[in-house]
C-alpha cells in the first residue's frame, strides 16, 4: 500500500506547481498620481511607503496583488500641501491610515498583464482597472534574488472615494503611475 | 454661476448668512425653535455645497455634521420630555452630550491607542467639547427654555445677556474657523465660518425686531440656537486637535473664549456696540489660540 502511494505521489506531484510568491520591495515601489490644479498646470505626487506581495504563475497565467500604501506618506515636494492632504478635507490620514489594492483577476497579455481589483481609500472600495507593462523578471545583480518588477497605470475620479473638496477648481481625475518590484520569498 | 457656488467665501459666508437671515425673518412665528433652526439652516446649505449630504461612509467629519444638525433636536425633545431635568441643568446636558459626541468622532483614532495616551486623547477631545457645549448653553441663564416662566437671572439685563451670547458665539466661531484653516482642515474652517456667518445673520434679525418692534423678549438666544452652535464649535474644535494640526494647547485658549465673555465690563446702552465689544472681548483668548497654531502648523499658503 505504501509502495502504491509513492508511486502515486510520485507521478503526480510534478504536475502540481504553485505560483511564485513575491514581497514588494518598499525601496522601489511608488505610487504616483497626477491631477490638475485649477486648470493651470498638473500636479505630481507619490506615496513613499508602501508594502505587499504578490504572486504570479506564467505557465497557468494567474497571479494576485496585494498591496498596502501608508496614507500619511504623501508627497507633493511641498509640506504644507501635504499636511491639507493628510488633512480630512482630502485624504484624512488620521482617520485612515491605509490605502489598500487587492487584486481578484489578473490576465496577462502581450504587452503584460491587465490587473482588476479593489481599491480601498477613505472607506470607500471601488473596482479599478490597472494595465501593465512590461513584466521583467531576473536576478539581482548584487543580492542574488530572484526580483519582477513592472509599471502599471490607470484612472480613477476622486469623487468616487469621498474626496470632494474643491471639486471641480481641483480636478477629479486622478492618473495613476505605479512602479513595482517585488522580491521572490 | 458654478463658480460662485464653489467659491469658499460664498459657500462659508454669504450662502449662510443669507438662508439663516431669510428663515429667521420668517420663521418667527412659529416661537421657541426659529432661531435654532435657522441656525442649523444656514450651516446645512454650507454642508450642501462642500461636501454634499451623503452619510456613507460614516467618517469623522460625517459624524460632526450629523450631530451637528441632529443634537439640537435632540436636546429639544428631551426638553418637551423631561422640563423639570433641563429647568435645572441645560448647561451639564449639553456638556455630557457633547463629551460623548466628541469620543465618538474621534474613535478611529482612539481605538488605535493605548494606556495613558488613550486617556490623555479621549480626555482632550471629551473636555473640550463639554466645555464649549456647558459654557455656551449656561449663558441662557439656567433655564432650558428661555420664554418660560419661572425665575429669572435677574442681574443681567436682557441685552447684556444677548451680548454674551452673540459676542461668546461669533468669538469662539471665527477662532475656531482660523486656527482650523492655518492647521490645514480648509473644510473645518468653512463649517466654523457658516456657523459664525450664520450667527451673525440671527443676532442680526434679533437686534432689528428689538428695535423695529420693541420686542425685548428676541433679545435672548434661545438654548437650541446655542447648542446648534455649540456642537459645530465644540466638536469641530476637538477634530481638529485630531485630525488637522491643531495642538491641543491652542484648545485650552478657545474654550475661554465663552468664559471670558462673562466679565462684567460691557456697559454700553447701545445694543449694537454691546454685543461688538462683547465679541472683542470674547476673541482676546482667540488670539493666542491662533499664533499657537501657526507655531505648530506653519503658515497657511494656497
């Protein structure tokens, strides 16, 4: 019976693989907006800390993203914008701490992948659409880590999270550019 | 006409003042509750225009235009309900609701907390408010319902009373307003500016039926006009502590500014210049208030 079960396990044991699974790196991943400002120029922004994982698995073409973006981390290169961001006329970071991205259906493509998952901000969860390029996976060069990163973009209207003030002299559409790379566990 | 209706001093100043002016010249008849409710107008129409009436989610600055709109009526029923209870303490029933109103607002990050700076936090923001809300609601003189009979505070005349009032009111609403803009909550300082605008517009239908109508009994705010500005005041105060730059310092400086009001140095006949040196002598706690502000947030820039 034993002998039956291991040559069992044996030949089925290859066809089962698990994706592989990655933690974000901090240091190299940032989420960048830009939105206009009161139809004179456009502003530039990021969050600085940001942690997660993801999986992913090319031979079955799955994967999952799971991220989490401290909100007090925003950066506009000037302070005391920043602190009316944080403030709860915008982002209120006191209030909510986190910005949240969680993934439930990655496609890969061509050109990369297109990711659909929900975004939590301010307590408001809206399904939004990431498209990315250019998945490039390989070896740290100083580390020796299996490392894949890629750059993702999509839209999304403030509004549609609670985050109405000045509306429309600040504009509604924010534009989403995200850099990612993510370490293999 | 977009524009005008985006633009911060219309939706904070004019808009407020106006719908508050027109419904207390016609609300008039309907007796004890027309000031609060035009109070409590004029602040909605500035709800409206900033961030909409939508409750969901229920974040913190949902919870304190909900109470801000729905205590005062609340106080008033529990008037109808129980009159002997609030004869005797208007002032501590607007404090206990204000205190737990303020905790509340404030639970998501107090929940986060703990030890001494849980209690340090829920104690900052509970104090304040119940002393912005006790303060305010104790300048009616002890009665719940000002036009009832029973006895009266005597050693005020009805428009020094008046004076107080408006004067403790506008004070500590401007302040508020300030010291909330310069510690980088836009919005919290455009609710505080309606309730200031808002005020201004009834302590001015009030002075003009006392005068065009010898009607000295409008001279008196009544307590749901109080308390419809005392929740804004107190709980935008006790927010911002928490979720602008506020320091809880400056805190300690805006709640005497209804205090303060109480010294007897405002003698003049004139109403008008009564209830102007009143709030003077009302904002003088303000003033430091807001250089402790700009000390700890910067100043403000567009």
């Amino acid at each position: 019976m034993q002998r039956v079960l291991f040559l069992i396990g044996t030949l089925v044991l290859p066809l089962t693989t698990w994706a592989d699974a990655y933690s974000i790196d901090p240091a190299h991943t940032y989420p960048n907006f830009t939105i206009n400002h009161l139809g004179f120029s456009t502003l530039h922004g990021r969050f600085g800390k940001t942690s997660g994982s993801l999986t992913m698995d090319r031979a079955k073409g799955t994967g999952s993203v799971d991220i989490v973006i401290e909100t007090a981390s925003i950066n506009t290169g000037f302070a005391k914008r920043d602190d009316h961001l944080r403030s709860p006329d915008f982002f209120n970071a006191a209030e909510f701490p986190e910005i949240t991205f969680k993934s439930s259906k990655v496609t890969f493509n061509d050109k990369g992948a297109t990711v659909v998952g929900d975004l939590t901000m301010k307590g408001v969860t809206k399904s939004v659409t990431l498209d990315v390029d250019s998945i490039n996976c390989g070896v740290h060069p100083f580390n020796k880590k299996q490392v894949c990163g890629f750059n993702a973009t999509g839209h999304i209207k403030r509004s549609d999270f609670g985050i109405k003030y000045a509306l429309p002299a600040v504009g509604d559409d924010l534009n989403l550019s995200i850099e990612v790379e993510a370490v293999k566990n | 006409m977009q524009a005008l209706l985006a633009h911060p001093a219309f939706q904070a100043a004019v808009a407020p003042f106006l719908v508050t002016l027109v419904l207390a010249l016609f609300l008039r008849r309907w007796g004890l509750v027309w000031q609060g409710l035009a109070l409590i107008a004029g602040l909605l129409v500035t709800v409206w225009l900033t961030t909409g009436l939508s409750l969901q989610p229920l974040t913190s600055t949902r919870k304190i235009i909900l109470c801000s709109l729905g205590l005062p009526f609340l106080a008033l029923l529990v008037g109808f309900l129980n009159r002997r209870a609030t004869q005797i303490l208007p002032g501590l029933l607007a404090a206990l609701l204000l205190a737990v109103a303020a905790i509340w607002v404030a639970w998501p990050v107090l929940s986060r907390q703990h030890g001494w700076a849980l209690w340090a936090m829920a104690g900052q923001v509970a104090v304040y408010a119940a002393v912005v809300g006790g303060a305010l609601l104790s300048l009616t003189g002890g009665r719940m319902f000002a036009n009832e009979g029973g006895r009266s505070d005597a050693s005020l005349t009805a428009g020094a009373r008046f004076a107080q009032q408006g004067g403790a009111i506008l004070a500590l609403a401007i302040g508020t307003g300030a010291a909330a803009i310069i510690g980088a909550s836009a919005l919290y300082g455009q609710l505080a500016f309606a309730v200031a605008a808002s005020t201004g517009a009834l302590l001015l239908a009030a002075l003009l039926f006392w005068q065009w109508k010898s009607e000295e009994s409008v001279a008196n705010l009544q307590p749901m006009a109080l308390l419809a500005a005392a929740v804004p005041l107190g709980l935008l105060g006790a927010a911002a502590s928490i979720y602008a730059k506020l320091p809880a310092i400056a805190l300690l400086f805006l709640a005497c500014a209804p205090l303060v009001v109480r010294i007897p140095l405002v003698s003049a006949a004139n109403p008008w210049l009564r209830l102007t040196l009143a709030t003077l002598l009302a904002s003088v706690p303000v003033v430091p208030a807001l250089w402790l502000t700009w000390q700890a947030a910067g100043p403000v820039s567009f």
